[in-house]
C-alpha cells in the first residue's frame, strides 16, 4: 500500500496536466496577468453551472463573505447570525466590519444551522425591538442547509442571508444549485483542497441582485466608479488573478466526474464503515446531494486522542474540523460564552474526525482506511 495522502492533488494534476499547461500558456501569451478574459469566462461558466445570474470573482472565500458584508453597509450595531462550529472566516468577516456576532447551535446530523435555533437565537437577541443584520448560515462539509425553512425566518426579522457555500460548490438543494438557493448573495472559495479549488487563493460571490452585483464589481477594486481613479466608496483589493481563473477553467472540465467519485468513495466508506455500531456516520439532508468536502465520523465520547494516536501510527493521515467552536476561540472571549452555551457544537467539536476524502481515492484504500479505523475504535473502548 503506498502511502495514502489526506487529499493528494497529484492524481488529480496527473490527470489534467497538458490541459493546465496550455491554459496557463495562454494567460502567459496574452499578458492581461489582471481581470484577463479567462476571468469574464470563468464568471460566466459559473453562472451557467449554477443557475445565478451575477457572479463576481473574487480573491478568496474570506473575501467573498466580506464583500457582500461591506455592500449591505454593515454597522456597530448590526447583528449577524452565525453557526459557531465553522471555518473561523464566517464570524470573522462580519465581526471585523463591528457587527455583533450572535452564534446559532447546529443540528446534531447535517451540522448545519437550524431554523429553529436560529429564531430562538434572533428573539434572545432582539427582543421585541428592530434589528439589523445578516444571517450566514453555512453549508457544512459539501451540504447545503434547509434554506426553505431558514429564509423565511430571516425575512420575517428584516435580515439579509449570505449562504457561506465555501464548502459546498457542485452541491444541489432539491435540484437547485448551492450558491443559488435563495439567499440575497452567496460566497463559495477556491482554495486548493476546496471541492472545486484552484493553485492558490480565490472565490466567488453569486446573487440574482443587478445592484448588488454592481457594488461587488465596485468594492472589488478599491470602491471603483467610472473608472479605478474615481473611487466613489470605500472598497479592497479583492480580484480573482486571471491564472486562477485560467486554471478554474481547465478543472471544471473534470468537476462533475470529480462529484461522481467523490460520491462513490463516500459510498465506500458508509458500507466499510457501517461494520461497526461505535461511530456515527455522516448523512445526506433529504433533497440534497452532497460534494462531501469533508466525510467526518463522530467517535465514541472520549475516544477521539486514542484514535487520531493510532491512525498516526498507521500513517493515515486524519483531521480535526473543527477542534473548537468558535465561541470558544480567543478572538470571541469577549463575548464571555461558556462552552456549554452551545451543547451541540461543542459535542461535535469534542467526537469529530475527518477521513482522507478526495475523487481519486481507490476502493482498496478506502476499505484499508476504514478497517484500520473499525480497529482503533475498537482498541480505544478498552
Ligand atoms: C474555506 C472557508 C472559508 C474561507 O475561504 P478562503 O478561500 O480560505 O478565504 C470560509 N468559510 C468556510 C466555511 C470555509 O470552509
């Protein structure tokens, strides 16, 4: 067995090597290194591919949470709704622009947020006074959450929704693409390990919004109006670099088949896995498809250190998403939350572990993976 890798892009460049040296060549050739045509293309292909009208590229996923954020003209006493067990970036981007970041328990299958949490979190918040703000409910490890439940609590209280789809690009809710499910604007990444990532930072914001989009291409260079020296707000830079964009290009030639495997090794794993009664293996929400950026098994409680020592010791790389709620983290002590403020996110911080999940995995490497792990779950009960 050769060594098996967490996510190994290799295979994948293997695969499509002469198609990423002839896309790079061009953007050598032409020279426009900034906002050159593969940039236009790329947008346009991501529009058709998920069915949004605008898209507006951008320079990663944190940017693509930001500027959404900055467009809707975010103020101190905004309050932005977040699940507290997500990449760092969610609470990070609303809380940089001094918002005041309210966090929203997940639900214990999809991890994703809730709308029932999310309306008991809004009346705790609010009271019965008006309040300002977004939601950015988070599709978690490649599955959309239950927009047609939460949207309508967001408009009921007046708050903007930004689906933060980092995770879940090629992902569908009852047939309709992540990105374009509904909310006022959604921001998905490029970074390389992401479902559909590129060889260094990107991201896109989609939104059925013509002025919404505008403001993006805007705040995108520096707050540009008719041209980048008559700044007409404040903005950053924040654009896609065209040999990301070249690049993006040549890998959606594979991407749907990428799903297609990446859904097969998921398959794998649930029938190897499913041998034992001591973990709790992730699920598909009904009406979704998921692109399983992560495929994350909850362990035995207590169990986790004795296992993640002995998949080392295997030399199967494994990983902890996320090790601690973001309530928890330094950058929030302020906000003064107990650990226990929100059980399911800390439970699930405490049991989670993510398997090496990537299209190219073998079926032999899945079920090695799974039975050194049925093994060291069994070893760390006794
Ligand atoms: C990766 C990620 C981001 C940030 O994307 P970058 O491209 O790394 O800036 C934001 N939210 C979630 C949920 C992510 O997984």
């Amino acid at each position: 067995m050769g060594d098996i890798q967490f996510t190994d892009l290799e295979r994948q460049q293997a695969r499509i090597r002469k198609a990423l040296d002839s896309a790079i060549a061009r953007v050598l050739d032409h020279g426009h290194y900034i906002m050159g045509p593969e940039v236009a293309e790329l947008e346009e292909r991501l529009c058709e591919f998920t069915g949004a009208k605008y898209c507006v590229s951008c320079a990663s996923g944190t940017d693509a949470l930001l500027m959404p954020l900055m467009a809707w003209e975010l103020k101190p006493e905004d309050m932005v709704f977040v699940p507290p067990f997500t990449f760092f970036a969610t609470a990070e981007m609303p809380a940089l622009l001094g918002a005041q970041i309210r966090f929203v328990d997940i639900d214990p299958q999809t991890f994703n947020m809730r709308a029932d949490t999310l309306e008991s979190a809004i009346q705790a918040a609010a009271g019965d006074r008006n309040i300002r703000g977004a939601v950015i409910p988070v599709d978690l490890f490649g599955q959309p959450c239950r927009y047609e439940d939460i949207l309508p609590i967001a408009k009921k209280y007046g708050l903007r929704v930004l689906e933060d789809a980092a995770q879940a690009f090629g992902s569908t809710r009852f047939d309709k693409h992540a990105c374009n499910l509904g909310a006022d604007a959604a921001a998905t990444s490029f970074f390389p390990v992401k479902p559909l990532g590129c060889y260094g930072d990107g991201g896109a914001i989609f939104t059925n919004n013509e002025e919404l989009a505008e403001k993006l291409r805007s705040i995108r260079v520096h707050g540009k109006g008719l041209d980048k020296y008559d700044n007409v707000r404040l903005g950053v830079n924040g654009r896609l670099d065209t040999l990301q964009a070249a690049i993006l290009l040549a890998k959606m030639e594979v991407f749907p088949e990428e799903i297609a495997s990446r859904n097969c090794v998921a398959r794998w794993y649930a029938e190897f896995l499913g041998q034992s009664q001591d973990m709790q293996l992730p699920t598909v929400d009904e009406g979704n498809t998921s692109v399983w950026a992560q495929y994350c098994v909850l362990l035995p409680p207590g169990a986790r250190d004795r296992v993640v020592e002995h998949m080392k010791k295997a030399a199967i790389p494994v990983n902890i998403y996320y090790p601690k709620p973001i309530h928890m983290l330094e950058a929030f002590a302020h906000l003064a939350h107990r650990a226990e403020d929100f059980p399911v996110a800390l439970e699930i911080s405490r049991r989670i572990l993510a398997l090496p999940m990537r299209p190219y995995l073998e079926k032999h490497e899945v079920e090695y993976i799974a039975s050194i792990l049925i093994d060291a779950v069994n070893k760390s009960g006794k």
